[in-house]
C-alpha cells in the first residue's frame, strides 16, 4: 500500500510502498477514506512527541470502510466506521468504570503503531469502534476520531458546560473551532480568542458571539469586559504557557479551566499562576480523546441537525500534500483543517 512514512523530524514525509496491514484477531482493517491532518501530527513530526520515532507513519483521526474483519470482531466488509485516536483494551479497571480514555493498556495508531497517512490502517480492540450514519460524509466524520471527539468531551465530559453559560476558546484551530460549534450547540455564549484576525472573523462568522485578537491587549481583562465579570468554562487549546494563563486568568470565581492543548516537548512544563487558581477557587481539568461508549450522544447530535461540523473542514488534499500542512502548524495556520481524501496522489 502507498503511505507517508515519517523518516527524519521537521524533513518532508517520505511517499512510499509499504506492506498491508495484518488484520488483528480482535478488529479489522479498514480502507482509510479520510484522515486529517492534526496538530499532535506535527508535535511528533517535529520530534516533540515522546512516542512518535522515526519510521512512523502518522495519521490517528480517520474514518474508513472494513475490508478485512478478524474472527473475534463484531463488523463485517463493507461497514463503514470511525474510530477514536485512543484504543482502550475495554477490561482494565479504567474501562470498565467508563474512562476509556485513560486505559493504561490503551493502543494508539499514528503515533506508536502505524497510522493512517495510508491507504488502509489496521484497528485492534474493535469495540472502541463506531458506525458512520450514511449522511456523514467521510471527511467531515475524520474529524470525530480526534479534534471533534475531544472538544466534545472536554465541554460535556469534564467541565459540564450548561446553557447560558459563558465559554472562552483560547486558539481556534481544529479542536478550538470545535469547542466554539459544539458550545454554540449546547447553548452557550462563546468568545474565542486567536492572533489571527482571519480565523476570528471566520469564528464570528460561524455564530462565535465575541472575539479577542490575543495581539491587541491583555485577552483575560476583555474577556472578563465582554462576559461581565469572567468566562465560567475556558478552554485552552493550544498547550502552550501564554494561553493557558490567559484561560486561568479570564475566568470568574468557581469557573472551569479545560486543558485541551497538547503540552510536550519543551511547553511540557510551564510557569502558571497558581494565584488565579487559588484566589479564584477555579477547578482544572485535563482531558484527552473521548471514551467510546460516548459516540452515539456526539452523533445524535450532528446527526439531528442540531450542530454543522462541515464549516470545521477548509481544505481536501491528497497524501503527498500532507507534509505542507504539517510544515504550516511551524506558525500561526489559516481557517479551517485539511484532511486527506485522495491517497493516490
């Protein structure tokens, strides 16, 4: 099969043929119809990501067709299938208290096995696996392995966010521009904050009901100025120190602060004031993927119109176009994810 093989960091991927996938007693393998191209790619592609070695072939937020279904698994060919980036063994103590997602014997395609910058990838531990609803086109539901599965959990999973309620979005790339829809959906007020007045105005556009450009001003001040008094949810995401201080600072008393943003390599450790957390009484949560059991509420709801994740996809590319958009994340990124749909070319 044709794939994108990270061979040194911060370098072009390598386009080669490679063998196909063994098909696992316990999953399948599927034919990857579309794979985004996602921040945490470019944390291991630039040699960032603990887990992520030369010899990777990225790609962990895919949708794809069964081609080939072990003798323990539950699908068959042809079913259509998403899969979170998190593949939870589904009978340690983590699983079976409904924390997939911390599941110490968890698999993770993309980053320690191989990904799907290929034209099929191999799925162990198929009961982490969902069913695609026919009128989810592939390259939106990409999204629901990774950026669109986090933010989910993030607001209903950890900081319960109710309507009416104030959220602040600091970043809004992939995931961030989730959290804005998704917030929108459950019914709250949403300001999102960025350096790039383009993605501001494309959040705006999509229904964000303020926007701060981090470039202009102290952002935990103006947001506190538009939400009368501070955010009650803010998500970070990010993962860097300048944002996640600006998250902690703009909420008010009690408010929830959501790490969301990946903190590795050298923004692993960070200088945060503790004093806004204290004096604040805030909660912090971390979060990271979505328990699988938790699909079918996220597609109920794009599923009854009640939230549009298309706006979310901005460009469609073929696999060779994958280490330009990688190179992109070195800098502030335009609106919009890629995801890749063509892996001919």
């Amino acid at each position: 099969m044709r794939a994108a093989v990270l061979r040194a960091y911060n370098e072009d991927l390598s386009l080669e043929q490679v063998a196909d996938p063994q098909c696992p007693a316990d999953g399948v393998v599927l034919q990857v119809e579309a794979c985004g191209v996602c921040r945490s790619d470019w944390h291991g592609w630039v040699g960032e990501h603990p887990r992520v070695k030369p010899g990777q072939i990225p790609g962990h937020e895919y949708c794809g067709t069964v081609v080939e279904a072990g003798p323990q698994s539950t699908y068959k060919v042809g079913d259509h299938l998403v899969a979170p980036f998190i593949l939870a063994c589904g009978t340690c103590p983590s699983c079976q208290s409904g924390h997939q997602n911390t599941c110490p014997n968890q698999r993770l395609p993309g980053f320690i096995e191989p990904g799907a910058f290929a034209e099929y990838i191999a799925v162990p531990f198929d009961h982490n696996l969902a069913r695609l609803p026919e009128s989810l086109s592939p390259t939106v539901a990409a999204g629901l392995g990774c950026r669109v599965t986090t933010a989910w959990h993030a607001l209903t999973g950890r900081a319960a966010l109710a309507g009416g309620e104030w959220l602040a979005v600091h970043g809004t790339g992939g995931v961030g521009l989730s959290a804005m829809l998704l917030g929108k959906a459950l019914g709250a007020h949403v300001v999102v904050v960025d350096i790039v007045q383009e993605k501001l105005d494309h959040a705006l556009g999509l229904g964000a009901d303020a926007a701060v450009n981090a470039s202009e001003g102290d952002v935990a001040e103006q947001i506190k100025e538009i939400t009368g008094g501070g955010a009650h949810v803010s998500v970070e995401a990010l993962g860097i120190e300048v944002t996640v201080n600006a998250s902690l600072e703009c909420l008010r008393p009690l408010g929830r602060h959501v790490q969301v943003g990946l903190p590795t390599g050298h923004t692993a450790r960070m200088d945060i004031n503790m004093s806004a957390i204290y004096q604040g009484n805030l909660a912090v949560y971390g979060t990271r993927g979505m328990p699988s059991w938790r699909y079918p509420s996220l597609l109920g709801l794009i599923e009854s119109g009640q939230v549009d994740m298309t706006p979310l996809i901005a460009r469609e590319i073929g696999l060779s176009g994958a280490s330009e958009e990688l190179r992109a994340f070195n800098g502030p990124t335009p609106p919009g994810v890629a995801v890749i749909t063509d892996f001919k070319a």
